[in-house]
C-alpha cells in the first residue's frame, strides 16, 4: 500500500515546543495531514516514554496506535467528510538526539533521528543512555558522545534499529553542516557507516541539490517536518509503498524496495539556505560569500555559511543529475501559508482557519489536497484562487525570497496586484467567505509564537508529481628531545633517590613514565622489578596507558597502581603471615564494628579500607622474611604526588625502600591539600632527610596555561610557598586574562554558569544560536563537553548548578569521592546479579521488575554494567572487592563526554580547558567553621585555591556571589581576601548586568 510518513517530530518535553501536545494530536493531525505513519517524539524522556506505553497498543509489527479509548476521542474531534475516512494513524518510536563532541580537532554537533522496532527495544536504548547523560531535562536529549558511538549504542539496544542523520545539512546541527559538520556521513559514523543506509535533507535543501553530491547516492533521501507541534505534522514527509510495518519501512529505506520519494518544501524557505549574517540583514549567494572571504561586508563579522553554499563545496556533479535510484518528489506549501495569501490574514487567524476547515471537510485531508485532488475539482468547489495557487505550485511557479542566518525564506505564488485583481472579481475565495462557520472542531495544538510564525518552508523547482612488545633505546631518543633541560634532567637521572618539584602543569606525568620507559628499554630493568604508586586509579590508568604505547605488553608486568591496591595485593600474598585467612574480604567500616558476627556467618575475616596499608605496614615490618622479598623484588620505586603522603603510606615507602635505595619521587608542596585526611606535606621535604645525597630538580616551566593566567597563579600562592624563590613560566602564548564574575546571587552564579558554558561551546540548539545566546568565538574552537569543569569547594555548593545545568540540558556528572561500593543501591543490585547467576538477560528482566522509576531504574542499570564487566575482568567473586577500590565516576560509560561538577580537591590531577571556580568567597574559600582556624589550615585553603585555578588550561573564570543561602540562611558574602594577592592588570572583572528578563536571556561578555 501507499503511504505517507513523518518520522521526525517532537513532544511537549522538547525545547520550545507546544505545551499539552498528546499522542492524540499527534494521531488527530497525522489524520488531518493525510499522513499513515508519524513518530512519536522523544521516546528517551522518561514521561513521554510513559505514556507512550499507557496510551497506544502494538498495532502491525514494530507499529503502535492509540488505545480504543484514545481514538475514540480522535473521531469524535475530525470534521465530518474525507479525513474521518482516513484509517487511524500508527506510531513508530522514534527520538531525535543531539551529540555535542570533538573530534578532528573541531567541535562537532550532530543531530540524528533514531527509531526503534518496539517498545523492550527502546527501554534497553534509554537504559543505555541514562549512563551517558541526562534525560529529563529535554526531549531531544544532548550527550557529549560521538555519533559513531551513539549508533554504537542504538545497535547494542536492537540491531533492528535505524539511525537517520537529522537536516544533514543545517550550519550549526548535522552530519554535513558548515560550522560543526564533516565532509561525508563516513566519516561521521566511521567504521559504522554501513548501518546508516537513510539520510534525513532538512527543510534548507531539496533531492536535487543533495544529488549533486555522489557520496549520498547510496542513501535514501528521507524529509520529515521535525514539527514542534501537532498542526506542523506533513509539512515535510517520506512516501513508502510497501506494507505497513516497521520492518517494511526500514527494508524500504534500506533497499530502496517500498521506498517513493518525498514531498518537500521550497528550499529557499529554510532559514540556512543561503549565506548571511541576520544582524546586519545581510543575504548573500555563495559567489557573494567568497568574494567577501567569508566575512559580513557591513560589520565585518563571520558570515553564517548557509545549505547551498556547502552543498556547492561537497558538490562533485552539476546541477539537474539525477542519480540511478533517486525517488520522486512532490513540492507542497503548507495549505494555511496559502489560505494566508490568498486572504491577506495571518495563518493563526480564525479567518484562515475557517477557511481550512471548510476546504478539508469537503476535499479531504491536506497532502491529498495539496498534491493528488485535481485542480479543476477545487475550483468546483467554489475555491478558484486556491486552485490557481495549486496548479502554481505544482508547476513550480513561486516567488522564492531565500532564507539566511537562522531567518526564515518567503514563498509568495502571487504577485500583490493579482489578488487585488482576483478579490475585485470576486473569484477569490467565494465559498469560504461565504460560509459563516467556526473551526472549533479542529482545535490546534500549536503555541502561541508558532501560530503566529511563517512557516512554509523550502524546496526548490519540481519534479513531475506522482500519486609492542620491545623496545629499543633509539626508539626514546625524539621524545627525549622534546623536553626541556629540566625535564630531561629528571628522565635521564635513573639510579639513586630522587626528588623531583614539579610546579603545575609542568608534565611531570610524561617525565614520570618516561623515566620508567627508558629503565626498561636502556637499563634492561626487569618489568617487574618497576613499582609506581599513584593516589588515583585514574591516574594509574593514564599512566599504564603512556607506558602501553612504548613498552607494549610488557607494561603489563609492572605494577602500578595506588597505595591501597599495593597493600590489597601484598595481604592477599601474604596476609597469612599476619593470621588473615584466605577468605578475608574488604568492607566498609561500619560493616567491620559487627565483624564477629559477619565472621560468623562464613563470609571470611572482614577488612576495612582504612585498614588495609596498616596491615600492610605491619607484615612488612613484623615478618622479615617477607619484606626481603618485597624489597628484592620491586627494586625501583616511583611515587606521584608525593606531597600527598600520609603517615602510613610514608612507613610502607619506608618499608620496602632501604636509604638511599632507587626511588624516584615526584610532586609539589605547593599542591598539597588533602591535610585534612591525614596527609603531612612534611615528609616531602625530610626527603633529603631520609635519603642523604637525594638528586633534588625543579621544573619550572607551565605547559598547560597561558602566561596571565599562570602568573595570576603563582601571585595568589606566592604569600604561603613552600617553594623557596618559585619560579612558575607559562610556555604558551595564550594571553586570556582571568576573568572574576561577581553575582548577585548563588542562584544567580549557577545560571552564569551555565549560559556561559552554551556561550562558549557555541549553542547546542537552534533556539540557542537563533537567540544569540550563543556565539562561540576562536576560544570555543574545538570543544566539547568534557572540557568544562565547574569546581566549588563544598558539595553542598553544587545543588544549584546541578539545577541550572539540568535546566539547559547539557550533559555533566558530578564526579564523587566516594567509592562505588558505597552508592546505597550497591549490596541491592549485587544480590540480585548473584541471585540471576549473572546471566545478563535474566538481570535485565528483573531489573525492569524492580525500578518502576526510570531515573532509579537508569542508575541501577549504570552499576550493574559496570558489575558485569568486573565480573567478566576479575571473576565474579571479586566484583565487592573491586568495588570497594574504584570510584563512583569508573560506573560512567567512557565513551561519552559531560560536563565536570567536582570539588577543588576532587580536581587535582586533571585539568580542563574551560574551569570555573565557584563560590569564592570569604569563609567558603577559605573555608572557615569558627573564628579561629586550625594552625595552617588557611594556607592549605590558598594552597586549594592554587590547585584550582592551575587546572585550566585555556579559560579560567572565578565567580563569586553577593549573597548566598549558606548553613541554614541567606547570608552577604564578601570575595574571598586570595583574590586580592593578584594585580589588576591580570583579571577582567565582571559583573552581572541587572536582570530584565529570564536568567538565560542575559547577553555575557566572557573576554
């Protein structure tokens, strides 16, 4: 059967969408339009997913309508005539999803359409995703993922799945665009790329300009109206003739099989056909742009580069080719942008509207009339200019006004004097005017700004209408070269103690594994005579990951890893030297105050993470025989973040390095923050104490940030050093001042936060780069989500911004300290994956038993990947011990990006492009809970607050608010006294401009 479709539309859980849409206008408009088959929008918002599910019934395979109950309401709202004739719509899954990247060294934001063959298959795909980023805020949902991962994803849910690139063209959101596009869907969706066999054209371009393009010849040209609200529905669509079924649809767009063609809009209606900059109301053809390299000839600004003129670039045939297996096309005007022109109303009016009404109840729905009923029966039917603008717009003759820069295009079929002409004989519209009825039964779902907007959209002229391993020591010599005399210094030195002061930035990570490299390469060190101890599994992995690509396997053989997973390793070699059985386990402490009834149970001698490096220091001291071997078999030691050492970490060094035995420390005092757990700066510098004739060598030059930026730094740590005469140079050029933004508010500091972030990236919706919310300049070049960090001091600091962000859309995490272990859903889902055997398919099924909530339900399903995967990695019977060692964030999908939310010590050892520093104020930074302050805790607060601003690398931005809800009531707050060590001639001061509008209409000046 033939059929028309539009696979891409929108909830009211979308960004500026119609608010209280339902399946029911969707099903009562697709009726209306004439279309058979419609999406049905954000199936990843957990609500619409709902209700989706409470609504509609399967219908044909992979199909769904409205349940009986539903669709009874639909008849009874359809005008009497035609369109009640039309058979009841039928849904397919369907979301829209917006990745937000960076890849190639540029950012990259792509939309797609994804559909999904039912409904287990979609809940799997949402589960999925819950990992990645957030799903509530927004309909069409933003994840900091690459596209070629995120059909990675989809195919992992089904591989039934169909992943369509959306508008593929459009500037700032596709595949192919000019500001954040590739040059072909390949290279988009990488070594993937077979699974994408449909491409979406958008509303900017026609068939006929994406034939001139052969690379998409192999794809079948899909349109959809991507409405944002039900009356929308059709005004784009894809004509299928093949059976009515999911698996029907996707063969045909596939094969090509089924597959007709599609009816387009105009496409100089679109509001990126051509080149402009709306600002200054400047349009421009493509020649116009490059005779102007790129640039606005009024105010001298970046042009937006428009759908013709990159198709142009990508164009490697003429225009008028028509490839092999093209479809056919049909160009329609929406009937009520016709009925507008030809009544001199708008097309919100109740003019218009009683006029569509009439014309519908008696010639039936809208893509019928547009395309199929014959002129000369319209006319019949008293509508004589309607049927002249029909048979215009079939023949292609319009008046065409090209869109540009987000503004809309103008597709007029008469000239002004014909209408007056027409009126004055009264051939206008004589029935219609003539009938005195209102369109009360077709109530429309649009919002009040779509009513009132023009929306015929593009299309252009007609087609005819249709119903390692090893190795060698030269292989170090060129990245040794590379470092500067210090740094190469400290590579070079590989026997003997060690101490080396590496200010920020200054890579001591690359000296670290460098030095390492080369004992192993040149010095024929035995693999697995090399210890190195981190404070971070983050930091082990990235230093494992260095290594890998220089000693290839055989980093397999070094241990490296924290403090804690030395002790785990030597207590369960040897622990029963110090009476621990086999079966010993970790716990957390709370659990360890009930050990003898724990023991009890057979569940082995319970161990507390805090005890594990004192037991460790006790077997290694009480039992000679075991610390020879410890001592005989790691003979070269290195130690990151040295200053960070603790009394019983200190005394495992001590234990297993003789005096002046081979290790290599690296750190700075500086950086050192963590006194409040136990940490003592002290030992950093007894090092000479401890090991006489230790080699000291001090890295001075910053290759992360830029020269302000460095010295603003260096200015606010100056007062409490503990670097005699510090030297800190920045090795870039960048010379960005730091900016301070005072708030008026901590709600207000949120909402800065976030609008500057979308600022900075350059958007990530049309509403955003259409409001000119978002500009993204050179200093956004290249970013993606994970390139933001926002740090506070206190998590009770990170609510709001949790708010502000989740508000916006964007994806981020909230990097905890806490250990997976310690999420309170943890002991639940690993009873459940023991009681399931671990079978993966069984443990999906209970889940969706258990987690009515699909937010819980997301979080459940994030631990238990991670479950899986450990138990796969370390066996099942290791996966608490596993959990007890790793972190909260090791549960996130890697393979996406988000926004960072951490505390200034959670930040310590990463480092961001983009950084804020919030709430910097006195008495939160630094922190103080009474009047007097412990001895030297305000210098390990500035110490904090050094840490933080040396974590950016390109922009830092400090924030401090006026007021703010602090302990229980709203206090004034003043800027924290750090902030006046550095001169003015460093920072931009900024303060909000009083607000006048929604917090996110606010226009910031970052730089």
């Amino acid at each position: 059967m033939q059929f028309c479709a539009d696979l891409h539309v929108h909830s009211r859980f979308s960004r500026a969408t119609s608010h209280g849409t339902t399946l029911a206008d969707f099903a009562e408009w697709g009726r209306l339009k004439g279309l058979t088959v419609v999406g049905t929008g954000d199936f990843t918002h957990p609500e619409w997913f709902e209700e989706i599910i409470s609504r509609t019934e399967e219908a044909e395979q992979g199909l769904l309508r409205l349940r009986p109950d539903f669709e009874s309401l639909v008849e009874n709202r359809l005008p009497r005539g035609p369109c009640r004739d039309a058979p009841p719509v039928r849904f397919i899954l369907q979301s829209e999803i917006c990745t937000i990247y960076k890849k190639g060294g540029r950012t990259r934001k792509v939309h797609h359409v994804v559909l999904m063959p039912g409904i287990a298959e979609a809940r799997r795909f949402n589960a999925m995703l819950a990992r990645i980023g957030n799903l509530n805020s927004d309909g069409r949902p933003i994840l900091g993922l690459d596209s070629r991962n995120l059909l990675e994803v989809a195919l992992e849910a089904s591989p039934d799945c169909s992943v369509i690139p959306a508008h593929i063209w459009t500037p700032w959101f596709s595949a192919l665009g000019s500001k954040s596009g590739f040059d072909s869907v390949a290279e988009c969706y990488a070594d993937l790329t077979h699974h994408v066999f449909a491409v979406e054209t958008g509303l900017s371009s026609d068939p006929e300009m994406n034939w001139r393009v052969s690379s998409l010849d192999s794809y079948r040209l899909v349109s959809c109206s991507d409405a944002h609200s039900p009356a929308r529905l059709g005004r784009e669509a894809t004509v299928f003739d093949c059976d009515l079924s999911y698996p029907a649809i996707t063969k045909a767009l596939r094969t090509g099989t089924g597959y007709r063609g599609t009816i387009e809009f105009f496409p100089e209606e679109g509001k990126y056909h051509l080149d402009g900059h709306r600002k200054c109301k400047v349009c421009l053809l493509p020649e116009q742009t490059r005779l102007h390299g790129g640039k606005c000839p009024v105010c001298g600004g970046n042009l937006t580069v428009g759908v013709m003129n990159r198709v142009e670039e990508l164009a490697d045939h003429p225009q008028g080719r028509r490839p092999p297996f093209a479809g056919d096309v049909w160009y329609a005007i929406p009937l009520e942008e016709i009925l507008s022109e030809i009544l001199g109303s708008g097309p919100g009016s109740v003019k218009v509207e009683n006029a569509r009404c009439r014309v519908m109840e008696l010639l039936g729905p809208e893509l019928a009339i547009l395309n199929d009923v014959e002129t000369d029966r319209v006319e019949a039917c008293g509508f004589p200019a309607l049927a002249e603008a029909i048979r215009r717009m079939r023949a292609g003759r319009v008046i065409r006004k090209a869109g540009y820069d987000g503004e809309y295009g103008l597709i007029r079929l008469f000239d002004p004097q014909e209408l007056d002409d027409m009126s004055g004989t009264g051939l206008l519209f004589s029935r219609a005017e003539t009938e005195d009825r209102t369109a009360s039964d077709m109530k429309r779902a649009t919002s009040e700004d779509e009513s009132n907007a023009s929306m015929t959209c593009e299309k252009a002229p007609p087609s005819p209408a249709l119903s390692t391993g090893n190795i060698q020591s030269a292989e170090l010599l060129p990245v040794l070269e590379g470092l500067d005399p210090e740094q190469r210094t400290a590579a070079e030195t590989l026997e003997g103690p060690v101490l080396v002061v590496a200010g920020p930035g200054a890579g001591k990570t690359r000296v670290l594994t460098w030095r390492i490299a080369r004992l192993v390469a040149e010095k024929n060190v035995k693999p697995d005579s090399v210890l190195a101890l981190t404070f971070t599994n983050r930091a082990a992995d990235e230093m494992r990951k260095r290594l890998k690509e220089t000693l290839g396997d055989a980093v397999s053989k070094l241990f490296i890893g924290t403090f804690h997973s030395l002790a785990y390793r030597l207590l369960r070699e040897f622990g029963r030297h110090v009476s621990l059985p086999d079966d010993w386990h970790l716990v957390p402490d709370d659990e360890a105050r009930n050990s003898e009834k724990t023991a009890g149970k057979g569940n082995g001698k319970p161990v507390t993470m805090d005890a594990l490096i004192p037991l460790a220091v006790h077997l290694l001291s009480t039992v000679q025989a075991v610390g020879n071997v410890c001592r005989q078999r790691w003979q070269w030691v290195s130690v990151d973040e040295y200053q960070d050492l603790d009394e019983t970490q200190y005394r495992l060094l001590r234990e297993l390095v003789p005096t002046g035995g081979n290790i290599f420390a690296i750190g700075d005092p500086d950086q050192a923050i963590y006194g409040f757990r136990g940490s003592d700066v002290g030992f950093f510098r007894r090092f000479t104490e401890d090991h006489p004739g230790a080699r000291v060598i001090i890295l001075k030059r910053n290759y992360r940030s830029g020269r302000k930026l460095v010295r603003a730094a260096l200015q606010a740590i100056r007062p409490v050093t503990l670097v005699p005469d510090r030297i800190l140079e920045s090795a870039l050029h960048d010379d960005l001042p730091v900016t301070i933004h005072e708030a008026a508010s901590d709600r207000a500091e949120a909402q800065f936060v976030a609008d500057a972030i979308e600022r900075i990236i350059g958007g990530h919706s049309f509403l955003s780069v259409d409001s000119g919310r978002a500009d993204g300049g050179p200093e956004a070049e290249g970013l993606s989500f994970s390139d933001f960090a926002v740090l506070y001091r206190t998590e009770a600091q990170s609510g709001l911004i949790e708010e502000a962000l989740s508000r916006s859309g964007m994806p981020f995490q909230r990097r905890l300290h806490r250990r997976l272990s310690d999420n309170p859903m943890f002991d639940e889902l690993l009873n459940l994956c023991v009681s399931s055997a671990w079978s993966r398919g069984r443990i999906e099924k209970m889940l969706a038993e258990h987690f009515s909530d699909q937010a819980a339900g997301a979080e459940a399903k994030r631990l238990v990947a991670w479950m899986l995967s450990a138990a796969e990695q370390y066996g099942a019977d290791s996966v608490m011990d596993q959990a007890r060692l790793a972190c909260d964030a090791d549960a996130w999908d890697s393979r996406a990006d988000r926004i960072s939310l951490l505390t200034l010590h959670a930040a310590k050892g990463l480092e961001f492009p983009v950084v804020f520093i919030t709430g910097c104020e006195d008495g939160i930074l630094p922190l103080r809970f009474g009047k007097q302050a412990k001895p030297g805790s305000e210098d390990e607060e500035r110490r904090l607050l050094f840490v933080g601003m040396t974590r950016a690398r390109r922009i830092l931005i400090i924030s401090h608010a006026a007021r703010r809800l602090w302990r229980g009531r709203v206090r004034p707050m003043k800027p924290s006294p750090f902030l006046d060590a550095i001169e003015e001639s460093l920072l931009k001061r900024q303060k909000a401009a009083p607000r006048t509008g929604r917090p996110h209409e606010m226009q910031l000046t970052l730089f």
